[in-house]
C-alpha cells in the first residue's frame, strides 16, 4: 500500500528561529506567505513566546500586528503556534491564568493548531491547555523529546508517548529531536514503539540537522510508520534547522510516497528567502557536517550561538569547546534533562559559570536552584548528590526554595498590569515596559522589507573585484563614492 506523507512547514519559525535569532518580521515573509498557503502543507508553523519576545525587544515590532498580516495571507492552511506547557518567554513559571490567556489570545487570531511541550513532562498542562484550545476547534501535537542519556531508553519514551496519547486533548505525536542525532540503527527500534504507544495517533518527526543524518532520519521514520515531517524552504534549512522541503519531497517520491506539496511553488519561495536573509545578513543555504562531538554536548544549533555571545561578554569565546564539554558534564549532574527551551539555557548558563569564574557552582542561577528545588517538574533522573550540596549551598538557595510559583488569577493579573486588554496583557505580563514603549513608538508593522538594489548589487561586484581604497558609481538615479578605511 502506498504510503502518504504529510508535510509540516516550518520556514517561518524554526528555520528562522535556528539561522536568524527568530528575528524574522512580518514584512519579510507577507510576499510569500500566500504561496505557501496555496503549496499544499498540513500546517504552517508560525508563531510562539521567543518570537514574540525577539521582536518587541530587538525588532520594535508588535507580534500581534505582525501575525495578523500574516493570517490574512495563510487563509486555507492551518496555522501553528509553539507553547511550553507551564511558561511563556522567562525561564521561570508562567501562571497558570496567564497561560490559558496566551492559548485563548491566539486562536483569537486565527492559530489553529497548537504543539505543546514541556522537557519535564507535566502532561496536566498540556490537557489543561488543550481544553482551552478545543473551544475553538483546534489541533494539539504533544511532544515528546528525542536525547541521549542511560535514562531516555526506548522504554522511557514509550512511556511518554503512551501518557500523552491518552489524554482526550492531544490529537497528535510530535516526535522532536533538538540535536538531530537520532541515528538508524537506534531509530528502527524506537520509531516503532513510539508509533504503538501512540495508539492510533499520527506521529509528527521533527529534527535539527545539525550531523547530516535528519535527511536519513526523515526517510527511515516513514518506513516505520511516522507520516507527518517536518520541513523548511532551501534557504531556511539545514545546519541547525531541519531538512529542506525540496530535498525530503524528491526522497519520497523516489521511496514511492505521495504528498500534497505543489513543488512549482517551491521555488519562488525559496528565492524570496534567500534574498531576504542576505539583505539582512542572516544565515541562509546551511550545509551539515558530521560531527560526533554534537552527540557530547547535544547542545541545540540555537542555543551554541548564545553560549558563544555570553563568552564574548567576558572576552572567553576561544573557549567555547570547553564550555560545551561542561555543558555535557553539567546535564549529567543535573539529571540529564532534555536540552531544550528552558533547561537547555539553564545547563549551558551554568556551564559558561563554571568556566568562567573557574569554580564549578560557585556561582548558581536561581533558574538552577529552582529547577533542583522540583519548581519545573522531576528530573529525568536524580540529580548528583554533591552538585545538589552546592546548589543548596548557594546564598539565595533559601529563598528560592521557599518561593514556589505564584498563581494569581486573571482578574489579579489584570489588577497588577492595568489593563483587561488579553493581547496587551500577556506582553505587559511576560516583557518589560521599556520594550514595550519602543514597540509602540516604532509605530505601524512595515509590510516590506527593503532588498539590495540592482545599484547596491553593482557596487558590491565592485568592491569584491577591485583592491583600490576608493570607489565611485554614478547613475541616473544616483551619486556614491565609497573609500576604504
């Protein structure tokens, strides 16, 4: 029987979110998002937290705004919003009030299909969630984290699977590996208890091609019974996004699988995309390497350009191979969490600590306290009773300890931020004033985004074909002289 193949895009949120910060703004992909729309994807992957975030702060952009334009271009295809099961944009806890908020504010928006996860598994959020989200008829993918560990057996991943499979809310599996190293010895026993235990359930495949191995990974799952992958547009894939679009359509084809993607819109797609990410000086067209060392550390694509960041500040990113070895060291101590949003943060924090001030928890996050404190949920194993000591040994280790998570209710939310607004609430909730005030004073969403000229491309050929220290174009439209310092 032939197998059909759904295909998840996800160009316009993990693509961007691994190559481009999730610095990605409306106006960069309105000229295209109709073309995906009419490409013929399952869903299209859009919006979350860290987007939102990123572009208030960095970008001076109102994410609402933003996916508003964005909805009205993606009017057939589902649209997809990411949430963490108990928190939104902090590493900390997010209310419970607040939570429901962010879920109920974007179905109003027009998002109809949800993933929720959380690397400690607290599954009642995701049913707490998923109620929310039914009431408008949406979809909710639970997510279960690929890693490497003595504890992430193919027992303990059927066991996650199963838990979320039985919980009424969650329509489907999304089988996430953050650092792309699930191999094909490992994934044809694990695929398969995974697609069991999900009784009846389809199962979503989504990894980061940070060895190469994803484009494989993508092909084996399939013949194991996953029939949803995820893909981004050429440019946007890859490295540490996932496979492209183009190059896991070809292999289904060539496997005898049908899909539903019109690869004609492919690409033009892809051309705007790349043409952007140059203009803006953003990675685009990434290529995989093998490299075993990512197997160590598994430290998402993402997150080794933080690490990187924290040691320029201290003059230390010669040292980053060292910081991704402790890195390594530190999730062991820690119970070997899944590295990904928040406790990826937290382990590689800790880490860059650790080399930093040449004292291993000499100096703790209170992230780190309360995560040893069970704030975020129970470690996949227990943590090294020494690491513990030093963490409760930490000066604010009390305090932390004695101060779960607030759960105020949406009225008191309302009260303390001033505002019964839901879209104005959850940013005045979850970013701070001053961002917010930028944001408004920036004015409208720009629904372009200036590309190189045909000028400024000449003068570039230019500047790349002569050594001389002094360059001038004239045109009809233009006077540039250009020098060299």
């Amino acid at each position: 029987m032939t197998t059909h193949v759904e295909i998840l895009d996800t160009t316009l949120r993990d693509g961007q979110q691994s190559l481009w910060g999730m610095r990605m703004q409306a106006g960069m992909a309105l000229p295209i998002a109709h073309l995906l729309d009419q490409t013929g994807f399952r869903v299209i992957d859009y919006a979350g937290s860290s987007m939102f975030e990123v572009l208030v702060k960095y970008c001076r952009e109102n994410p609402w705004e933003g996916l508003d334009l964005v909805r009205e271009r993606i009017r057939r295809t589902p649209m997809r919003g990411g949430m963490r099961g108990n928190a939104a944009v902090s590493f900390g806890v997010t209310p419970d009030a607040l939570m429901d908020l962010w879920m109920r504010r974007l179905n109003e928006h027009g998002v109809r299909s949800f993933w929720i996860y959380d690397v400690l598994y607290g599954v009642h959020n995701f049913a707490r969630l998923g109620r929310v989200a039914k009431e408008y008829g949406s979809e909710i993918a639970g997510t279960v984290f690929y890693t490497l560990s003595p504890v992430h057996t193919d027992e303990y991943f059927r066991d996650r699977t199963a838990e979320m499979a039985a919980v009424p809310e969650i329509d489907t599996i999304l089988f996430y590996d953050t650092a792309g190293n699930l191999d094909p010895d490992r994934l044809r026993t694990l695929v398969p208890a995974i697609v069991s235990a999900a009784d009846g359930k389809l199962v979503e495949f989504h990894s980061n091609n940070l060895m190469g191995l994803s484009g494989l990974a993508y092909a084996e799952a399939v013949r194991h019974g996953i029939t949803i992958l995820h893909t981004a547009s050429r440019p946007m894939a890859n490295g540490p996004s996932v496979p492209s679009t183009e190059s896991v359509v070809r292999n289904l084809e060539m496997m005898g699988c049908t899909h539903s993607v019109d690869t004609a819109l492919l690409p033009p797609v892809a051309d705007h995309m790349r043409a952007v990410g140059r203009a803006a000086g953003y990675l685009v067209d990434q290529v995989s390497e093998y490299d075993l060392f990512n197997t160590t550390h598994q430290v998402p694509g993402g997150m080794v350009g933080t690490l990187k960041a924290q040691l320029v500040q201290h003059r230390m990113d010669h040292r980053l191979d060292e910081v991704l070895e402790e890195t390594a060291a530190v999730r062991r101590e820690l119970g070997y969490p899944v590295m990904a949003t928040p406790l990826s943060q937290l382990v590689g924090t800790q880490a860059v600590l650790n080399i930093v001030t040449g004292r291993r928890y000499g100096h703790v996050p209170d992230e780190v306290i309360a995560y040893a404190a069970g704030h975020y949920g129970t470690p996949p194993a227990p943590i090294d009773a020494d690491v513990l000591d030093r963490i409760m040994a930490a000066p604010r280790a009390a305090l932390v300890t004695d101060s779960p998570p607030e759960q105020p209710t949406l009225e008191e939310l309302q009260k303390r931020h001033g505002t019964t607004d839901g879209d104005d609430l959850v940013l005045r909730a979850l970013l701070p004033e001053p961002a917010l005030a930028a944001m408004r004073a920036a004015g409208p969403v720009q629904r372009d985004f200036p590309l190189a000229s045909p000028e400024v491309e000449e003068v570039r050929a230019l500047l790349r074909a002569t050594a001389t220290p002094y360059v001038r174009v004239v045109t009809e439209s233009m006077d540039l002289e250009l020098r060299r310092s």
